[in-house]
C-alpha cells in the first residue's frame, strides 16, 4: 500500500479501521492480539518495535525485554500514545534519532510488505548495524509486487537462521507454524505465503 494510503487511514480512520488495516479480519472478529513468534526469541534488555502500529505486539515484547521502543509514522504513534491499555513502552516517530541508537533485538512484524522497494533497502540497512538479531515476520509478495526476501538476499547484509512458513490459525488467532523452509523458496517471485525468520548482520 502507497505511504500516503497508510498516513491517510493513520490520520483519519477509526479505531476499527486502522485495526483493520494492521490486521485483516478485526471487524469479523480477529482479535487484535500479538503473534507470538513459532521461533524461540531469548529474554533481552532492549527491543524496537519496528511498526509498531497501535501497539498489538506491546503485551508479548515487553515480557521478553526489559524496555521497549515503538516506532512509527506520526500519525500512528499519535494514536497509539492515545491507545488504551498502551502503557510503558517508549514511543517515536524520529526514525532519525531511534535509528541512530542499538537495541538487543528488533521486532520486525507484517511491515516490510507494506513498504516500496528502495525503503525496504533503506531500512534493512539501518536495522544490519542497530541489533545484533532482527526477527522478521513477513509476507514474501510486497505490495508493490516485489518480493521482501529477494530483496533480503539481494542486499546481502544478513545471515539468516531457521526460516519457518506460517499461517494465521483460525481456531486460536495466533501463528502457526506450517513447516521449515529456505530462502530460495521464500524468494520465488509471485510468493504470497509468510515467513519468520531470525537475521544476524554479516
């Protein structure tokens, strides 16, 4: 979806509707709750939340590390310091000043297939010198018909760990696991499945 898409939902939606687009399937009743990662993420001092929209990933991060960061764009975070029940997390729309500092993890959650191509490249840049691991959850296929693996491999700033394809189970709403794959795979042109998978720079 275009940036001027996301700010105009961010700025002028409701509540309902921003869920909706973070979220597809909240006003049929998917609750707004995090997807705890399949893979196993060790207890750390500080994560960002990169995207961290309304602050859905919120109640899971802040039992995994010690302070929690959320970024966003400025509307978003906007309404997330107005979200109720978001309290504790630091929140920033300054990707200038939160990009400039290190974190022991960063939480990159259904966002890079929201984002054109050249971004992507830009913010895998920043996130290969901010943490020594970065978990990714993310659909293959962007939104701008590229594919975020790809363009993972093509920048060659990460080794990447174990790679699991998921789905969203219905009957639980959380992530599930539907078996191991690779990078090769997860980089097929015109793949729409999703991905997790832990990145560590070179």
């Amino acid at each position: 979806m275009p940036l001027e898409d996301w700010l105009r939902i961010a700025e002028n939606g409701s509540d309902e509707d921003v869920r909706e687009w973070i979220l597809t399937g909240v006003k049929d009743g998917k609750p707004f709750t995090p997807y705890v990662p399949t893979i196993a993420l060790r207890r750390v001092g500080t994560v960002l939340d990169f995207g961290c929209g309304l602050g859905r990933n919120f109640p899971f991060l802040q039992q995994l590390a010690t302070h929690v960061v959320g970024f966003d764009l400025p509307p978003m975070i906007a309404r997330c310091r107005d979200a109720p029940g978001v309290a504790g997390p630091e929140l920033s729309d300054d990707w200038t000043e939160v990009s400039s500092r290190r974190f022991d993890l960063l939480f990159v959650s259904l966002v890079l297939q929201h984002i054109d191509t050249p971004s992507i490249e830009r913010y895998l840049a920043d996130f290969a010198r901010m943490a020594p691991v970065t978990y990714l959850l993310s659909r293959a296929g962007t939104d701008s018909g590229d594919n975020v693996f790809a363009i993972l491999r093509r920048l060659g700033l990460f080794t990447a760990g174990e790679c699991v394809e998921v789905q969203h189970d219905p009957g639980t709403h959380r992530l599930r696991a539907v078996g191991a794959a690779d990078l090769d795979v997860a980089s097929q042109p015109g793949n729409m499945a999703h991905y997790e998978l832990l990145l560590r720079p070179l």
